[in-house]
C-alpha cells in the first residue's frame, strides 16, 4: 500500500482519479478548501497551495505526491501563475522538508506544444507557448525538473468519460473559440489517467515527462456528435492540422497501455 497525497482531488480530474486510488488499496489524502467532501477513505487536509502549514502536514510520511491542482478557465492571469506556478513551487518546498523521499508525480497538459507545429507534439519539442495556462504549467515543469526531487512529468490530453460534462462541452466551445469541425485533439479516458499515474507510481517513468493519450485522436466533429449535440461540418483548409495532437510512442515504450483504446470504445460500453 502507497501512503499519497492528492492535490487537485475535486477537479475533474482528481474527483475520478481518488475513488480509483482508494479503490487500488492506496492511502489517500486530498488537500481540499472549505468543506469539499471527499470518498470514503480518503483523509481530508484542509488548505491550498498558498498555505506552507497545510502543505507541511499534508505531505508528512508520504510515499508519493500526485499534483494535479491547477487553474485553467479564468482571465485573472495573475490568479492562474500564483496557482501553477507558485502553487507548484510551494509544494515543492514541502515535499523537500518534509517527505524528502517521496515521489512528486505532475500533470501538465498537451496545450503546452505550439500551435503550429510540423506533427503531433513530443516530448523533446520546444515549447513556447503565450497563453497563460499552459506557459504557467511549463514554467511549473521546470521548477520540478530542477527540484531535486524524485519526480515524472504526465502531459495529459483532452481528458473525457465517467459523466464529467468535459464532452458535452464541445458543442459549445466548438463556436467560442472558432473551432473547425475537424480539429483534432489527442484524448483519454479518465480510466487511463489511472492508468498513467500508476505507470508513474511504480517508478517507470521517474525523471522524464511523458505525453499520454489512447489509440486514435477525435475531431471535434466527432466529440460534438458523441456528445449527442451535432455540430456543421466544414471543407474549408485546416489552418493548423496538428495542433492539438500529443505523440504517445515514448508512453507506449515505457509500458503505457489504454485501458480505453479509443472514444469509440468507450461510447460503446456506456462510460462517455
């Protein structure tokens, strides 16, 4: 049994991933604000990312940290460095006092590649992305590189399934930020985030930073039809044909396999 520590554990992501955690016999604390309710089993410590205290009682005794906190859909840019950035920094000074050998296991995400890149997204790619979110999450890379620490680095995609609403949102993102139908984005199920953290647990993929995704990428014409909200189709040029797509072969070398090969697979054992 893993003694870990959750950050992130009421996100969409995190809220899958911990029942999944207790479910696989692992001891399990979430950091969490307020009164968030957590699964039976978990051990809740209340704080942030901006509170040394909590981080301090929160990683004592820990074998492995899994980071997944971050901020993502706000336009206080500020607001998503102090979290990413900062919040990673913080924890980081935590684990190095206070469960110096734990495993510190990150999520960043696929937005970090550029836009305009000649193929799908890989790991040893220079990234230099604009946007605050993902600069925030390399910047975040970074300082965990450099940490000293035991660590590994999930570059997640389009992460989907279990009911989390992430889907159904297509139709209506599609629009806002001028989506062409046939964009097409690198996805996983939330059953493979399990799967990858394991990967990373275990110590496989300590000190590198690994793109995940399943079998087949989705356009955004197919998500929006899944989703059971049909978009327009379009045979106008693609501006950017690979943005959006995460090479997945080191994964595959380092033992990574979907649970869930593809969007179409889970569609049709009732988990979307």
């Amino acid at each position: 049994m893993t003694s870990i520590l959750l950050t992130g554990a009421t996100g969409l992501v995190g809220s899958r991933l911990l029942p999944r955690l207790l479910d696989a016999g692992h001891d399990c604390r979430a950091l969490v604000r307020g009164d968030a309710e957590l699964p039976p089993g978990a051990t809740a410590v209340r704080g942030d990312l901006a509170d040394p205290d909590a981080l301090s009682a929160a990683v004592e005794g820990v074998d492995a940290v899994v980071h997944l906190a971050a901020l993502f859909r706000t336009e206080d840019e500020d607001a998503i460095w102090r979290a990413n950035r900062d919040g990673t920094r913080n924890l980081i000074a935590a684990v190095r006092a206070h469960a110096a050998g734990a495993r510190l296991i990150m999520a960043s995400t696929g937005n970090v590649y550029d836009h305009d890149a000649p193929r799908p997204g890989r790991e040893s790619d220079e990234c230099s992305p604009t946007a605050a979110y993902p600069a925030s999450k390399i910047a975040a890379e970074r300082l965990l590189r450099d940490s000293g620490l035991t660590w590994a680095i999930l570059r997640l995609p389009f992460v989907y399934g279990d009911g989390d609403g992430h889907l159904a949102m297509m139709p209506a993102m599609a629009p806002r930020f001028g989506l062409h139908p046939a964009h097409t984005y690198s996805v996983a199920h939330h059953r493979d985030v399990k799967a990858a953290v394991d990967l990373a647990l275990s110590g496989t993929i300590d000190g590198r930073t690994v793109n995940i995704a399943d079998d087949a990428p989705v356009t955004v014409f197919q998500m929006a039809e899944l989703a059971g909200d049909p978009i327009d189709g379009s045979a106008e040029p693609l501006a950017n044909p690979w943005a959006g797509r995460m090479d997945a072969t080191l994964a595959h070398q380092l033992g990574f396999r979907p649970t869930v090969p593809t969007i179409y697979a889970a569609a049709r054992d009732g988990i979307l």
